[in-house]
C-alpha cells in the first residue's frame, strides 16, 4: 500500500496516476478524497487530527506527505509541527516509509541564485523558519533510525491544471482575461519553476528507489532558467497576445496587502524576485538518467491542456 496524505493537492493527483508503475494498491487521504485511478482506497480523514492520521497510514509501506496548508504564517505555525510530528510517530509505528514533498524556503538568502542540496539553511522569512523546523523533525528522525524518510524538494512549481501555481494565477489568467500578465519586483531575474508532471514522477520514482531514502533530493527542473520576461514571453507567443507585463513593485503588495489576505503574506518572500532564483537538480537527474521537461514544452502543454479543463 502507498498512501498519499494530502491526496487531492496540485501534486497529489498527478502523483496517483505515477504510482500506478509500481502497485495497484494505492490510499487516497484528504477531507473529501476523490478517486484517480479506478483501484484507488478513498480515505477521508481531518489530518490536523493525529489520530486519524494514524489510522491513515496503518497499512502503508510507503507514505507521501503533500498536504498544502491555507498560505497563512499562523496556520503554518500552528499546523506544519502538529502534523509533522504526526506523521513520524504514525509512520515510526507502522513500519511505513515517508516521503516529504517540500519547498526552497528555508535555504539562506544567499543561497537563492543557485541552490543545491547542499545549500546552507539559514531561513530568511517566518514562513521559512517553519519549513527549517519540520525539515529537521524528519531528518532528525532519520538519523536516530526511528524513521525511514527522505525529502523531495521543488521550487516553484507549474503546470496543466494549477490554480496554486504563480504563473497560472497572475500569468494565465490575467491573460485569459485581456489583462495583462503580473511580475513581483523585477522581471530582468532568472527564475526556476518545476513542471508538476516531472515533480509528481520523480516523487513516485524516489519513494520506489531503496537507496534513495535518508537524503534531500532537488526535483526535475530545467536548468535553461529564464527571466521572468522571458517566461511570460512563452505565455504571450503561445496565447498570440502583446508582449506586455505589469510589474508589482514591494509598496504595491504592502498596499494591496491591506485589503487583500494573501498579498500580505507576500513581502516577506520577495528577496525570490529581487535577485536569480536557480534551482539546481542535477543531482536527480543525473542519478535517474531524468531529462527536465523544458520550458518552452512546458508552458505550451500548460496552456493546452488548461484550456480544455
């Protein structure tokens, strides 16, 4: 059994039908679970509950944790830790391996226009001092061997169908309607995404590879980073729309931030738009023979299979 918590996430489904390689035996939780596949378990489950999320993984040998909380610091705080802590004491007593889906936050700032797995961790943000927090819950576990886990990392990602996505929230849509597409900071600084089929298929070929565990793995990404001028460029050739773009300086998102829930979450994450954002996944690739999809397929698979959604 694998099991996925947090299963109808941006990367939950698509990792579900990638599972299918490996077993027909696939757990499905969330609140309200929907099947993927047709041999899919639906669990449902309230994982802020470390009781039910133990029952969710009795069972398991592996577990994917890819739960996305509401993007707020206060809900971060509140929950990463209870639900962290939940899920290495249910995997510890079941026997199950975990595979932790995470982000680049805390890396240090410095560390920002190239990062690796071994970038320093000095986490510049609130929101990334939470991130550092439970990292070190699962790798602290893992090197005492109460636990067998690793951490699967990406940056910001994209993709068909993902509303949570930056680039389909202020690129896509604002296109779509005869707006124009939205930057933070500055657009002339190169800028990593990773293409959420790749992310969901290195996820699944991590949790299948033994000697994969005990380590940070940078998922799949295209190492042609490019500016956000040129990113949206894709956006604005592929849609057949003036090349034109609306820079969000900080005063306009602290502004915004007023009126606005998550605009005011944003200031303290701009030091990933005022400087290169690379992300370096060689590691990943090289291991697993693994060619990135690149941005150009990327952006034009995006666009395509939104559009039909």
């Amino acid at each position: 059994m694998q099991t996925i918590l947090g299963a109808n996430g941006t990367i939950g489904s698509v990792l579900a039908k990638e599972l299918t390689t490996y077993t027909s035996s696939i757990r499905l939780v969330s609140r309200n679970p929907k099947k993927v596949n047709a041999t899919d378990e639906l669990f449902p489950a309230d994982l802020s509950d470390p009781a039910q999320v133990e029952k969710a993984v009795a069972g398991s040998d592996i577990v994917y944790l890819l739960v996305g909380f509401e993007y707020t610091l206060k809900i971060w705080q509140e929950k990463w830790p209870k639900l962290m802590q939940a899920t290495i004491d249910a995997c510890s007593k079941h026997n199950a391996k975990l595979v932790f889906f995470d982000n680049v936050y805390l890396y240090d700032i410095n560390a920002i226009p190239y990062m690796t797995e071994d970038s320093p961790i000095n986490p510049p943000s609130k929101k990334g001092m939470v991130r550092r927090q439970i990292a070190d819950m699962l790798m602290t576990a893992v090197k005492q061997g109460r636990l067998t886990g690793l951490i699967a990392r990406s940056a910001d990602f994209y993709g068909p169908d993902n509303d949570k996505s930056f680039l389909i929230e202020v690129v896509y849509k604002n296109i779509k309607k005869g707006k124009r597409p939205n930057w933070f900071i500055k657009t002339d600084k190169k800028h990593s995404f990773t293409f959420t089929p790749d992310a969901a298929k290195a996820t699944a070929i991590l949790g299948n590879t033994p000697d994969a565990y005990g380590q940070v793995w940078h998922l799949p990404t295209d190492k042609n980073t490019l500016t956000g001028k040129e990113m949206i460029n894709l956006f604005t050739k592929e849609m057949n729309v003036p090349d034109k773009i609306f820079t969000l300086p900080m005063w306009l998102l602290k502004l915004l931030g007023l009126f606005m829930p998550l605009m005011r979450e944003m200031p303290e994450m701009m030091y990933q738009y005022d400087r290169d954002y690379v992300f370096d996944s060689s590691k990943f690739n090289t291991r697993f023979n693994f060619t990135p999809t690149t941005y150009q397929q990327g952006v034009k698979e995006t666009i395509a299979q939104t559009k039909q959604s």
